[in-house]
C-alpha cells in the first residue's frame, strides 16, 4: 500500500504541478511587465519552488561530452561493454589515439546501489578521464526490471563484479564508492581464493562500510536498532502498475530519499530558502548551482527486496565480513587470501555516512597482502560526499588515486600470455 499511496500522491498533484510551472512561465516572460515587481519575481520563485520540491525526478543523463587530454579537448562517446537484466558495464570512450587508449590505465570505477542513479559519480569520472581510460558499473532501477528477470541479491551482485572483472582479463583498476566497497572487497576476495589469473591489478575502496562496528555513525545506529524483520515490513513494497516491474518486491527510493533529507533536514530546507531568495534577486548561478545538485540528489531508484535486505543483515546487523562469516552461496569469503591486488583505502574526516576505520578496517583483514601493495589515507575536511567528489576530491583524493593506479600499472603482458595459453587449441 505505501508504494500505491506514494503513486496515488504523484497522480493527484501531477495538475497542480502542470498549472504551478505554466503560471511560472507566465511570470517569467519578460513581455509581462509583472515579471519586473517584486510580486511577480517572488510568485515565479514560489511556484518553482513547488514544482521542484514535488516532482518525480527521472534519472539523469551523464552528459559527460568531452574532456581533457594533455591540455587538448577531446569527444567522450558512451558505450554500452555489457549488459545483464539488472546492470551493464559502460564505457566512456576518449577520442585519442589507440597507442594513447593501450598506455592510460583502465578504471573501473563501481558505483552505489543504494538509491541514488550511477550519475551522482558524474564529477568523479570527469576528474578521472584525462588520464584513465574509464569503465562504469551502471544499476538499473528495480521498478524498471520485470519480475520475469529473477531476483536480483548480494550473491548476484559480487556474480555481476566478478564477471566485469575478468572482462578485462586482469587488466584493470577498480575503484568502489561507499556501499559497494562490500561487494568488491568479496569478490576480489574469492577470485583470489581460487587463483583466478584475472584479478584486478587494484582495488581503491572509498568511504565503504567493511566494518560498520567502527565510529558507528546515525546510519549504522539505526539499523541496529532494528531487526531484519522490522525492516522487511516496514520498507518492503510491490511496485504498483504501471511499472514494468510491477508487483517486484523493492525498497522504495522514495523512502532512502526521506532517510538522506531527515539526517540534514536543515541544510535542505535552508537551501531551499536560499533559491527563493536567488531566484527574486535574480542570482541565475546559484541558481543553477541549486538546480544541478537537487536534480541529482533527488533523483531515486529502487533497490529489489531481497538484495536491500541481504545487505542490511549481512553489513550492519551481522557484520560478517570482519568477522569472517560471510558467505557466497554457501563459500566462506575469506580476504587474508588477498595477496596480489593492491589495496587502497580513502575515508572523509566529517564523513556523517561511513565513520573513521569502517573502510580503513580492509587493511587489517588483509593479512597477508605485503606493505608495498598498501594505502591508507584519510584526507581531512570532507565528508561522505566530498571523498569522491568536489574541488577536494579533485585536487587533493584524486592525485593520490592516480599515483597509487599508476605505481600499480602491471602485468599487462603477464595476463595477456597467461590468458592465450589458456584459450589456445590443445594438440591432439
């Protein structure tokens, strides 16, 4: 019912917000003399405001068209590697030579599934492109997904990771960001276990949860409060008709949306406040400095039940991987097999998401990985969302990120005579 409830909502407000942003335009018009008094200036501002604090916001696109390559701009073009029913592997592909594609790294850069669509890491490849050659993991939204595509759970997830691992048959840097720091750290761990010639040269895992028992924060506090079963019935819905997904079980991103706006409901109410004002002032680029990150941040999808609830019990109530008892279908992951992927950790001083160690944590459980393949670093100042992105990220995380990928960059031709001799004709 609460799905149907929140569809219900959106229907019933769908003319209010048609008839809110015509009288906008109305006011806007610089042919209307209103549009210059101060009344008219602050009803388009108040109607904007209601249209933008009421609608559906629909996933964005990357918009990622060119980049920067050794001070020259280049055309970027998205291309689709992979596709599986609840994910695909892309590609943003630079306009440069083939001999420049072979030399730049290969990032993979993983992003969350934990409500917010892939494109919130928009500012993090763009600040990765000019020197790596930059893969994405992009999600699909769960309402989207017809029921006769299976379930979709954390087991699926790491199947998923190891799968566009190996398609780069070990050539490969792999960059997790908050919540699939997990999976990640999982499957690198059981490719490890069973010698598979094709793990990635290195994982950066950032601001990821490996250890929620440390600095546990209000996220971490709130779901120990609570039981599994608790949250499987108060968050779990059917998607209503008329999604393709129909009558999935999903965890709304509606309701992870509220989760993320109660935690700071100040800052967003006053930036809300403060468009108001910039749009009557006439400020057009705070403006659209406002429009931009809400039209991000408010943009949701919806995670299937049983990967959100798998996740809940296994990261924040069991807390199995630290303590050695998470399982892949029945296979105990264990990292002290890490042994040839380096390992980066990067975590936010103010991180209010992911508290100080819960990342850093992978350090320790990978007991038998040498020195040289190590890094810890904490870079102050930022919280959860300034660790991959923003002007911190970009001049202080992302330097570091590249150094530590490129003092990495190895065993291209090792793995790639490794991999011909294992699809090479056997002689009779």
């Amino acid at each position: 019912m609460l799905y149907h409830l929140y569809e219900l909502n959106q229907a019933a407000l769908s003319p209010a917000r048609a008839g809110a942003d015509a009288c906008r335009l109305l006011f806007r018009n610089p042919f209307n003399p209103a549009s210059y008094t101060p009344v008219g200036r602050g009803a388009a501002a108040a109607l904007e405001l209601f249209e933008r604090t009421t609608r559906r916001y629909r996933k964005p696109r990357w918009g990622i068209d060119t980049t920067s390559v050794e001070g020259r701009e280049v055309g970027v073009r998205e291309r689709t590697l992979l596709t599986k029913p609840f994910g695909r592997l892309i590609h943003f592909e630079r306009d440069v030579s083939e001999a420049r594609r072979r030399r730049d790294p290969k990032v993979l850069i993983v992003a969350p599934m934990a409500g917010h669509f892939p494109t919130l890491l928009r500012g993090t490849v763009r600040d990765m492109l000019p020197d790596h050659e930059v893969y994405v993991t992009e999600w699909r939204d769960a309402r989207r997904v017809p029921r006769a595509e299976g379930p979709f759970d954390l087991d699926d997830y790491i199947d998923y990771l190891t799968e566009f691992f190996r398609f780069f048959r070990g050539d490969v840097h792999v960059m997790a960001v908050c919540q699939p720091t997990v999976p990640v750290f999982a499957a690198i761990s059981l490719m490890e276990a069973k010698g598979d010639p094709f793990v990635p040269h290195s994982m950066i895992l950032m601001a990821g949860p490996i250890d929620a028992r440390e600095s546990p924060t209000e996220v971490n506090r709130f779901a120990t409060a609570r039981t599994l079963n608790w949250f499987e019935r108060n968050v779990i819905t059917p998607v209503p008709w008329p999604h393709p997904g129909v009558m999935r079980l999903v965890y709304p991103g509606f309701l992870q949306l509220s989760g993320f706006m109660g935690m700071n409901l100040d800052r967003h109410l006053t930036a809300h406040r403060d468009l108001f004002h910039n749009l009557i002032r006439g400020d057009g680029d705070s403006a659209d400095k406002h429009r931009e990150f809400y039209d991000e941040f408010l943009a949701v999808m919806d995670l299937t039940a049983e990967y959100y609830l798998q996740t809940i019990d296994t990261v924040f109530l069991k807390h199995a991987l630290p303590k050695g008892e998470m399982l892949h279908r029945g296979v105990t992951i264990d990292p002290s097999k890490v042994r040839r992927v380096a390992l980066m950790t990067v975590e936010g001083e103010k991180d209010d998401i992911t508290g100080l160690g819960q990342t850093h944590a992978a350090q320790s459980l990978c007991k038998n990985l040498p020195a040289p393949l190590r890094l810890r670093y904490t870079q102050d100042g930022v919280g959860h969302y300034g660790v991959f992105n923003g002007s911190r990220f970009r001049t202080e995380i992302a330097p570091k990120i590249r150094a530590f990928v490129s003092a990495h960059q190895r065993r291209k031709g090792l793995l790639a005579r490794a991999f011909d001799s294992l699809t090479a004709p056997t002689k009779s």
